[in-house]
C-alpha cells in the first residue's frame, strides 16, 4: 500500500477510515501469522503500521481543520 501523505490528503475521511480499517485488520492476520510461524515477511508488518499511522496523522489533521472551517 505504501501511499505518502500528499496523496492521503486528496482522499475523503470516509476512505481515509476505511482504509485505516483495512490496516488494523491487515495488522491483526500478521500478529496471528507472527504468533503461528506462518509470517513471511516481518517487514511488512512494519510498512503496514508506517501506513496506518500516517493515515491515522492525515485523518486527525482534517476533524482538527473541519470545525475550524465550520466557524469561518
């Protein structure tokens, strides 16, 4: 998945949430493969928790800017 920020940015909340779920899901089968021995590639557990806290960090940047557009 590996997407950068800039492209996050363009994504609405609605896909930005879905996709975080897909992580968090994505992260929980790679613990269960860790656990069973059946993982193949440990690094890919870290690039899945690089994405989902970079798309967590956008998702927290737009509610923090949506009140501040609603008092403008």
């Amino acid at each position: 998945m590996a997407t950068t920020a800039k492209e996050l940015h363009e994504l609405s909340l609605e896909d930005l949430n879905r996709r975080a779920d897909e992580l968090r899901s994505t992260l929980f089968q790679d613990q269960l493969k860790l656990k069973t021995g059946a993982l193949d590639n440990p690094a890919e557990r870290t690039i899945h928790k690089r994405d989902l806290a970079r798309i967590m960090t956008v998702i927290t940047q737009k509610q923090a800017k949506k009140p501040a557009e609603k008092k403008s």
